[in-house]
C-alpha cells in the first residue's frame, strides 16, 4: 500500500476525503463484508464530528458577518429616519402631515429599535415594516421625499440580519464539548490509512472487479489532496502559517 493521507492535510481536506469514501462506497454491496461495513460506519461517525468541529471553529467568521450586516441595517434605518424627518420640516403641508404620522408610528415601536437586542430588533423592527406595507401608510410612505427607498433597503437588510443571525443560532445548538478539529482530524485521517485502506488493499487482491473501483476513486482523492497539501507545505516553509481547518 503506498497511498495514505499527508499527517499536513488540513481538517476540510481530511473531511472532503470522507464525503468520497461515504460516496464511492454506496456503489458497492458491502453486506457480505462486515468489516469494511463497520470501517465505514466507524469513518462516517468520527467524519461527522470533524465536520461540527470545523463549523464550530468557523462560527467566528459567522460572527463577523452578522456584526458587519447589522451595521448595514442600522446605517440604512437610521437613513430612513433622516429622510422622515426632513420630510416633517417640508413646506408642502400634505407631505409634512403624512411624515409626522409616520414617525409617530415609529415612536410605537422605537425609533431606536437598531440599538436594541436582535431579538428587540427583528420584532420591533418587522411589526412596524408591516405597518408600513399596509395600504394607507404605503401609499402615505410613497409621497415622502427618499424615504421609499431607504425602507426598502432597511428592510432588504433586515432580512440578511436574520439570517445570519439564525446561521448563528443553528451552528451554536449543534455544538456541545466539540473537539479541536486538529485532533478530530488526526483520528478520521487514523481510521482512513490504518484500518479502511489497508483492508480495501487486501480484498483487492482477491475480487479486484469488485473493490478495484472503490479503491482507485479514494486513492485517486487523497493523491489530489496530499498534491494540494504538499503545495502549501512548500509556500508555507519561508514563513507563512496555514489555519488548520480551512481550505486555501
């Protein structure tokens, strides 16, 4: 056996390895092979952990990201309220009127909602833009001067918020007492060159028409990504520092 996976290979790398092997191995009956069966469930397990460890280990970009989007909402409110105001102090008495009446229904549910927890914010924020949408006001929001269109940004931005803020949320309830991913790597990489290959190895020797596929599609997957991993050991070796779980 000469093909194994690079101890350099990163987490995703690592990774990106089991989703083949769980991919080439369903086109094979396996039943009558206990052992690779165990082998590959055993792999699917310690794979599935790696792949938590790493978005747990990536949530800070996640992090980042909700950080910079609500930034967005709160410039693109805090414009919209700007635009109402200045429609208030308007000499055309029709647009004035509508503008105040429009701010005293932001006054209801806090004209500083962007300041506020996400939670305040999104229900805050969405009951009035709900109001706002309904005929009367729309049709009153419309006749101010710039206004339509910072709502419809606030409201495009609002929405990517949430998102992110649910992206958050959801990578947070999937991760308790998560391993380090440079660790969890090491043992899915463990189960791949000690126990899966070895075996694949053997029984290719036997009933190569039925194992040779499967055999030469992983081989042909940890050369690439040992080729990528060797590649960036060589850039890396004047100096530069590669995160462990991320791709380049």
């Amino acid at each position: 056996m000469s093909t194994t996976i690079y101890f350099y290979c990163n987490g995703d790398e690592v990774n990106s390895i089991g989703k083949t092997i769980e991919t080439e191995s369903v086109k094979i009956d396996t039943s009558e092979d206990p052992i690779l069966t165990q082998i590959i469930a055993e792999e699917k397990q310690e794979r599935s952990v790696l792949e938590n460890s790493i978005k747990y280990n990536k949530r800070g970009s996640v992090s980042k990201e909700l950080k910079e989007l609500d930034d967005i909402f709160d410039h693109d409110f805090t414009c919209m309220k700007g635009f109402i105001i200045a429609n208030r102090n308007m000499g055309n008495e029709e647009i004035a009127n509508d503008a105040n009446e429009i701010w005293d229904l932001m006054g209801k549910y806090n004209r500083q909602l962007h300041t506020l927890s996400f939670e305040g914010q999104f229900t805050n924020a969405n009951i009035l833009f709900s109001k706002l949408e309904e005929p009367v006001m729309k049709a009153k929001l419309e006749k101010l001067v710039g206004v339509n269109d910072c709502f419809v940004k606030a409201k495009a931005s609002l929405k990517n918020v949430e998102l992110c803020y649910e992206e958050l949320n959801a990578q947070e309830s999937q991760m308790v007492d998560v391993i380090a991913p440079s660790s969890q790597k090491n043992i899915l990489r463990n189960i791949i060159n000690e126990k899966l290959l070895p075996h694949l190895n053997n029984w290719n020797m036997v009933q190569p028409d039925k194992y040779g596929a499967l055999l030469d599609a992983i081989e042909r997957r940890i050369e690439e990504v040992n080729a990528k991993a060797r590649a960036r050991k060589t850039r890396n070796a004047n100096g530069g520092i590669e995160d462990e779980t991320t791709e380049d």
